[in-house]
C-alpha cells in the first residue's frame, strides 16, 4: 500500500477534484493493508474531523456503521455478493470522523460501481425527518404527591424531613442525617426517550433505563430494603449482610446482600430477565426459588415459570454504557428498543422482514443514522405522522 498516493488521491476527493481514473484507483485501496496499515493511514485526517464530515452526505457516512474496516474488507464485487439475510453491524468508536471518510467513500464507492448507471429501485427509503437520541430526564414524585421534573442540567437540593434529595445533572442522590421516625416513599420515573442514575440513602446505585420506574423509601429503617421496579433498571447494591436488600418485579421478588444485576421487565418483552453480573441473588416467584450464580440469566414468564441460561453481559449491560447490541436479533426485537429510546411507535406494513441484526451501535446517534445503520438495502422505512416509523416489505 502506498500511503504518499493514498493521502494524495484523498486529498484530491477533499477539494473536489478527484477525476474518474483517480476516483476507482482510491476505492482500489480498501482491498488492501491490514488494521495497522489503516491506523497509520488514517491517522493524519483525525484533526480535520468536522472539515472531513461536511464533506461526506450523511446518509452515505452512516455506512460506517457497517461493516467497514473490519478484519475481512470488502471491495465492491465482494459487497454485489454479500449475503442481505443477516447485518453484522460493526461502529466504529476509537477513530471518529477519520476512519467514517473511508467508510463513507467505500460506501459511495460501492454504489458507484453497481448502481450508478440504474434508475433507483424499489429499495430505495424514503428521506425522514430525524429524531434525536434519549437524555438524562425523569420525573421525581415525592411522598406528598407532588412531581419534580429532572433532567440532565439541573442542580438542586430537595429536603425531606431528615433526608436531603441532591440531583446533580442526570443523576438524584439521597443523603440521611440521624434516625428516621416516619419513613416516605418516593417515585422516579423515566419517560421514553429518557434515563436516570439514583442513589439510594444506603449507597446503592441504580440506572434506570427508558421508560421505567423504581418506587423507595426516602431511608432504610426496618430489617430490609424494598424498592419496586418496573421496565429496566441495573443495580450495583451496598453490601449489609444484617439488612437484605429486595427488588419486587410484579410478582416476583430478587434478593441481594451486595452484588450487581440487571432487570429487564418491559411488559412487552413477554418476559421478566434478571441477570447477575457479580455476587449472588435469590430469584424467588410464587412457583420456586432458586439461587443465580455471575453470568446467569433466569428468566421469570407470565405464568411463575423461570428458566437459567448463560448471558451475554456486554449485551446485557450495553444500554448502561450507552449502546444497543444485538445478537442475531430480529427486526421486533431491535424496534422495541428504538422505540423506547427515541419514544416512536413503529408499525409493520406487509410481511415482517425475516432479516437479524448482531452487533453494537451507539446511543447517541440519531434514529437516522441508527436505520441506515442497521443496513437499507433490506429495510424499508418511511415516517408517517407525528412519530410513527412505518416498516414496509
């Protein structure tokens, strides 16, 4: 790989006179050199990052958000022969704008030698209005009824009774001085589109995901500490071995000394999961009882029933560290997701796409960019009013 003609034919393509010949020699590169190769190449674009993004269409540069730059490259005979059944998604983080330039000429690339000389197909989406990525935002209610909106700038200090409520940004944490006689109950409520991080008057943390809730005493008093969760919430628990620490989701109750789990108990997941990341919690349902040892997920059904499997804790814990991921999840399961995070409803026209999705994608991109992302060869999307996402075959 010659990278003085490399940096040469890119900048041409920067100033806009990259001629045909010079255009194909340039997508000649992607084919190849290895990731060090790439590294190194790329590396001297990295301080020209906004310049660069300006430069690339935006529905073009969100090509990188598939499979570019991994450890097979594809040229564009290799991508005409791609299979559309399954999109291994892969984001890249560590370079930013500079590696997206070359994922947005593969990408434009790609097109040029198989579709340029084509009138558009039926493949083709229609352009949306974009929606915005989810932020830090709930609703406080205290134990008197009242309702405090929160969001990621606020700072501010709530007292109740011998408890003073700190929320600093996205997050709300309590802090006790003395004993408490009359315990209250508060609720904190994230909208979709929203989240929030807690701390509890004993020191343990919770991250309540998109359309979720989790109802607490203001102070732990009596022989345990219950809280009540609905949606999805992690949980890293203050260790007291004197003191249990209990999740009650519907009807079932988790019980922890000090660990870190994750419940997910979206109503329309079909399915209450509790996944332990480290430590150990009881799983008790009005049908059995059983202890789940780190990397174990026991999933709780409808009717009491629960299954242990092994979990995928990157999955698992990828919405806390501000990611989706997918693992051969179809079409349903990955719109179930958007749809909280970026508060859309989607509707299926046709016949549902048979198409599954693996990989990691970002949170803080926008639904745009997600959906070209996720590969819009196989899925066809319009906007209808307000904020329905209409999925057609």
């Amino acid at each position: 790989m010659d990278a003085s003609r490399f940096s040469y034919l890119l900048e041409q393509y920067k100033s806009g006179h990259l001629s045909a010949s010079e255009q194909e020699e340039l997508f000649g590169f992607a084919g190849e050199g290895d990731e060090h190769d790439w590294q190194e190449l790329l590396s001297p674009w990295m301080n020209e990052e906004a310049g660069l993004a300006e430069k690339l269409d935006q529905e073009l540069v969100a090509g990188e958000l598939a499979m570019v730059l991994s450890t097979d490259r594809q040229t564009p005979d290799d991508l005409r022969e791609m299979p559309p059944a399954v999109h291994r998604i892969h984001f890249i983080r560590r370079w930013g704008w500079a590696a997206a330039v070359l994922a947005g000429l593969l990408t434009v690339g790609a097109y040029y030698f198989i579709d340029h000389s084509e009138e558009p197909s039926g493949n083709t989406i229609a352009k949306i209005s974009d929606v915005q990525p989810g932020s830090s935002k709930a609703i406080l209610t205290l134990a008197d009824g009242s309702h405090i909106t929160l969001d990621s700038t606020g700072n501010q200090v709530i007292l109740q009774g011998i408890a003073a409520v700190h929320q600093q940004n996205g997050s709300l944490q309590y802090e006790v001085k003395g004993q408490e006689t009359g315990v209250g109950y508060n609720q904190l409520s994230t909208p979709r589109q929203g989240q929030f991080r807690l701390v509890l008057a004993d020191g343990t943390k919770v991250w309540l995901n998109a359309a979720s809730s989790i109802r607490y005493p203001t102070a732990f008093t009596g022989k345990e500490r219950s809280v009540e969760v609905t949606g999805e919430a992690y949980f890293e628990v203050a260790a007291n071995a004197h003191q249990p620490f209990i999740v009650t989701v519907n009807n079932t109750a988790i019980q922890v000394l000090g660990t870190s789990f994750n419940i997910n108990a979206y109503p329309e997941e079909g399915h209450m999961s509790a996944t332990l990341v480290s430590g150990l919690i009881k799983v008790k349902t009005g049908q059995e009882s059983l202890l789940l040892q780190p990397g174990k997920t026991a999933a709780v059904m409808p009717d009491g029933s629960t299954t242990v499997s092994t979990a995928n804790l990157k999955a698992v814990m990828a919405w806390k560290e501000g990611f989706f991921w997918f693992e051969d999840a179809d079409i349903k399961t990955v719109m179930r997701q958007l749809a909280r995070w970026y508060n859309i409803e989607v509707e299926f026209r046709g016949a549902v796409p048979k198409t599954t999705f693996s990989g990691e994608i970002e949170r803080s991109l926008t639904l745009e960019q997600v959906l070209q992302g996720l590969g819009s060869n196989e899925l066809h999307y319009t906007f209808g009013n307000g904020n329905k996402l209409i999925i057609q075959q």
